[in-house]
C-alpha cells in the first residue's frame, strides 16, 4: 500500500505466507510503480520480512526497509484496516468455488472498487487512483 494515496499497489495471492508470496508482491508493485529512489519499504517482523532472500531484493531495488517495532501493532494499522474492510466488503459475503476464483475476485476487489470506486476519508474524500493521479501531475 502506497501511504501517500492508499492504493494497493502491489499484492500476490496463495493459499500460505510464504517469501515467495511476498517477493512477488513487492516486484509487481516496482515494476507497476516504476518508483525514484528512496522508496522505504514498512512491515512487521514476520519472518518472510526478515529472511535473506527479502533482503536481497529490497536491496537490489534499492530500499529501504523499515521494521515495526515488537509487539506495536499500531505500526502497521493500514495495512490492518485496508484487511479488515476487505473482509467486510469482499470476502465475508462470498462463498467461493476454488482457489482459482477467490484469486480472480480479489483481484476485482482492488482494481475495480477499492483503487478506483471506493473513496477514503483520510484522503479527502477521493479514491487512491485519483490520488495517485493528482499526485503524477503535481510532480
């Protein structure tokens, strides 16, 4: 997630939280975002951030890697809450069929409601691809 604009910017899915799975996500949100240098990098302590293979991208992008502290799960909110409102608005209501499915429909869930439909309070009432739009145009 993009702190500036809100939008979810890099995801992967899998049935388990793996390096791999979170590997991924970072390379897509580089490459969608194509970032400057300077790009800090916020998670908790869990071991798929910490492991070595983590490390050596975050490095070979160049970023920064910031860690929350132990046991401050105040550092992370946003994450926590953009989780907790997928749950309400996505995935408490559907029962899907395979793994297959539930992957398509999250993927519907960030790029077609929560980056482009759903606006966010804390960023004047806009949505994060608006957001992130103003902000292209500003630089």
């Amino acid at each position: 997630m993009d702190l500036h604009t809100k939008k979810l910017v890099g995801y992967s899915f899998s049935r388990t939280m793996t390096t791999d799975l979170i590997i991924k996500a970072l390379e897509n949100a580089y490459h969608a975002q194509k970032p400057d240098e300077g790009l800090i990098f916020h998670s908790d302590l869990g071991a798929q951030y910490t492991s070595t293979d983590f490390a050596e991208v975050t490095k070979n992008f160049k970023i920064t890697h910031s860690f929350s502290y132990k046991g401050s799960p105040y550092d992370n909110a946003c994450i926590e809450s953009f989780q907790a409102i997928l749950k309400k608005e996505e995935v408490n209501h559907v029962q899907y069929i395979n793994h297959k499915s539930a992957e398509l429909a999250l993927f519907q869930y960030i790029e077609g409601w929560y980056n482009r439909k759903r606006i966010h309070g804390s960023i004047d009432y806009k949505t994060p691809q608006e957001m992130e739009d103003l902000y292209s145009c500003a630089v």
